[in-house]
C-alpha cells in the first residue's frame, strides 16, 4: 500500500532513502503553521508514496504515483537548508507527501537540522506507532497535524486507516512540540456538526490554544463532491470557536486570518494570503496590552 518498502529475502529495504519528489522554499504559513516562528521561510521536501488511501488527496501525483526524484543525501538537504537561512528560512519541513513514510530518512536529517541549530518540521497524518514517534520526537519542534474526521469508521472505509492511532499521535506531540491541526471539511463526509462538536471539545480538553485549519474541500483525485459550500465552513468554525481560541480557514481567498491577542484581542499578526505583519506582538508580548502570547513561538 506504502509503495516504498520491499521484501528481499526477508528483509525490510526502503525505497525512497534520499528520493526528493519536491523541494521548495515556502512561507511556514503554507504547510499551514500560523503560531511558529510567522512570517519567516521553510525549506520544503517531499518525496513519494504515502500509508493512507485518501480518495479526496490533494498532493496524489506524489502520494499514489511514482513521482521523478532526484537524490538527495540527508548531509546535502542540511546544507541547502543552511544556504536558505540566508532568505529567513527557518529550517526543513517535510511535507507534500506523508513525511513517517520515509521515517529514517527523516530521523537522520532531522538530527541533523537540530545540530546546525535549525528547526524540523512535519506535515503528517499522525499515522505512526508510539516507538517510533518517540524515537523522532526529540529532533522535531514543530508539527501540523490533518486530523481528518472524528469517526474511526471514516479513518477505516475512506482513509484506510485508524482514528485513534491519530489521536494518540496528536496527544503525543502537543506534550512536547508545537501542534496545530488541519481539518478538510468534505460536503456530506465529515461535516455533521455533532460530528464537529465532539471533535473541537476533544482538542480543546488537550489544550484549547492549539490553532486549527478549517480547509475548504475541493474536488481532486478520485472524489468528485462539488467544493464544500461558505456556509458549511462558517458554520464549522462558529462551532469549533466554541471550545478553540483559533480556529483559521484555508482555501478560501479573500478570508481574514489574522491572529488576535488572547487577552484583548487587538489583531497581534495581520495575514494576506501569504504575507504576513507581525506588529502587533513583540518578544511574545501584547503591543496593545502587554499580554503574554507564549502560544506564538518564534517571535
């Protein structure tokens, strides 16, 4: 299913060591990170392959296709992450693809990153066992999370997977890393708003400043749904914002997405697409009040 492991002569061998599908150098708010280090750049890589079966995925030519790749040893993705720091980028997120699928590729750059002084990020599904997530953990400081329903029965029939494995890996990581979450909000799927509901108060019991990506669904890969509706989304975010302090919406242009201070809630960054003003808030204090917004790392 993965498409990157292989049995040889009872041997487990990986495929896509040092495989690079895609490297960019993007805004951190793209992978969506809005609360870690905001404003500033991200190399990006990614390569192929991917251990669920999303019909709706929008990154499939490089998660169910046998993308072109070019080799990149984790030495080399270091050093190219070092040159980037001269365009403010903060470090390497690996991303585009499911990052777990090439686990130890990951690892090793990623303790590398942490030696240079540089950040590791993941974009992941938080579809992983608990040894090997602990065995990355102390190399990654930050993670955006697609929490992608809040029934298991959705993770097994449609995603081919398990929601509490998820829920663990999230419960995990927001202990010892900066977490935020995705949610694709899929017409007819995972739109219920009990269904909604139950999943903000479970975020919100872990800690409710953790952000939250609302996304509009629109049709890819194999599900043809139409786009999810403005009204849909808004009325998922008037019920996420009951238990989240943050809740943004992503693929809708046009939309405000700015960060308000938690206390007075005087606009602290100012968001246009992927540009970004962070006025309001300095040394992780209120410019208006003076508050502490610890919860915003990198500034």
């Amino acid at each position: 299913m993965c498409q990157v492991r292989s049995n040889r002569g009872g041997q487990l061998y990986t495929e896509n060591y040092g495989a690079i599908a895609a490297l960019a150098l993007d805004p951190v708010e793209k992978k969506p990170l809005y609360h870690f280090y905001p404003g500033r750049q991200i190399l990006s890589a990614g390569t192929w392959g991917c251990n669920f079966a999303c019909p709706f995925c929008q990154n499939y030519h490089l998660a169910h296709e046998r993308a072109a790749t070019r080799e990149i040893m984790p030495e080399q993705l270091v050093r190219l992450a070092v040159e980037a720091g001269q365009q403010d980028s903060i470090g390497i997120a690996f991303t585009y693809n499911e990052p777990t699928i090439w686990f130890e590729y990951v690892l090793e750059t990623a303790r590398l990153l942490q030696e240079e002084g540089l950040k590791a990020v993941l974009v992941t599904n938080g579809f992983i066992d608990p040894e090997p997530l602990n065995e990355i953990l102390p190399f990654i400081n930050a993670a955006n999370i697609d929490l992608k329903a809040f029934r298991e029965d959705f993770y097994r029939r449609t995603c081919k997977g398990r929601l509490q494995e998820v829920k663990d890996s999230i419960v995990a990581m927001a202990g010892k890393i900066h977490v935020e979450l995705t949610h694709l909000l899929i017409p007819g799927e995972n739109d219920d708003p009990a269904e909604t509901e139950a999943m903000a108060a479970w975020i919100a019991g872990i800690d409710p400043l953790i952000p939250l990506h609302l996304s509009r669904y629109h049709p890819a890969y194999k599900m043809e749904k139409p786009a999810t509706e403005f009204s849909a989304m808004a009325k998922a975010r008037d019920i996420l914002h009951q238990y989240l302090k943050f809740v943004y919406l992503g693929n809708l242009p046009g939309i405000s997405n700015d960060t308000p201070c938690i206390e007075c809630g005087q606009p602290l960054i100012h968001r246009s697409s992927y540009r970004t003003e962070t006025g309001g808030i300095k040394a992780g204090r209120c410019e208006y009040c003076g508050a502490h917004n610890d919860h915003i790392k990198g500034i």
